[in-house]
C-alpha cells in the first residue's frame, strides 16, 4: 500500500509549508499539480491553463503512474478548484478525474471550512503521527495562515 498525497504548487505560505511537512512526514509518495498534469516536482504555472485543459492533464498523468488497487490518494487542493466544470463530458471536473484513479481518494479539504481548520487537520495529523479523520480535528481553527489563493488563476 502507498500513501500519495496530490499538493498545489507551493506559494511560499505557512500554509503550504504545513502541507509539505504533513506530505513528507505521513505520505510515502508527493505529487503536485502542475501544467502537465501530476508530476514529482513542483514545476509550471498554472496561469495560462484552463480547468479542462488541466483535466484532460492530470487524467492522461494519472493513467501513466502504476496505482494499485490498496493505494490511498490525499487530494489536498480546495474543493472550488475541485469542481471547476469543463467542457470535456466524460471529465466534467478535476474532482470527476480524481474519483476515476485506481487508488482510494480521499478529499479532506471537503470537509474543512476554511484554511484555519484546514491547517488545523495537517497540524493534528502531524503530531499524531498518522494522518486523523478530518471531522475529528481537535483544534478549532489555526491563527496566522493565509490561504493565498482565490482562484484558479492565483497560484
């Protein structure tokens, strides 16, 4: 069994720095969203692509990597972005591509309202030492992150 965990391009944040521990402490393998879809190194921008081009990406990178049946995938990107329609039908949206992978996907952020609780569930996965059900966050919220992003266009 293998644990990935699908990142955004890091921004420099407090935010994305938490993601990154939480991905290197609790997941045996880091993917990022990049242009061409999902790749092992944080590279591209995501400015000039549109949501259906970028799912079209991400589905033909995830048929290419070797999933088996009992693998977990950790999406941690925001549900707006998530459900960002397309204009492609089989591939209405990033979510629809996700739920199409081999491995079980989980969507935590789903479940998370804001970035606070969201940095919050990474913080209590960390210190526990294995990844907690996102409704059994014990904090409230976290102080002093920023999400930094308020579209698909400000990565």
């Amino acid at each position: 069994m293998t644990t990935y965990v699908l990142l955004l391009p890091s921004n420099g944040t407090t935010f994305r720095s938490r993601e990154q521990r939480f991905a290197s402490e609790l997941c045996d393998q880091l993917l990022y969203l990049t242009p061409d879809g999902l790749d092992e190194e944080s590279v591209g921008n995501l400015e000039a692509i549109t949501p259906t081009e970028l799912a079209n990406a991400v589905y033909g990178s995830a048929r290419d990597i070797d999933w088996t049946d009992d693998d977990d995938l950790y999406v941690l990107a925001y549900p707006r972005l998530l459900d960002l329609e397309t204009t492609n039908t089989f591939r209405r949206s990033l979510r629809v591509v996700f739920e199409r992978v081999d491995p079980d996907e989980h969507f935590p952020y789903d479940h998370l309202d804001d970035v606070g609780k969201r940095a919050a569930w990474l913080t209590d996965s960390i210190e526990a030492g294995e990844i907690v059900p996102p409704g059994g966050v014990r904090r409230q919220s976290v102080d002093g992150v920023e999400e930094g992003q308020t579209d698909l266009f400000s990565f």
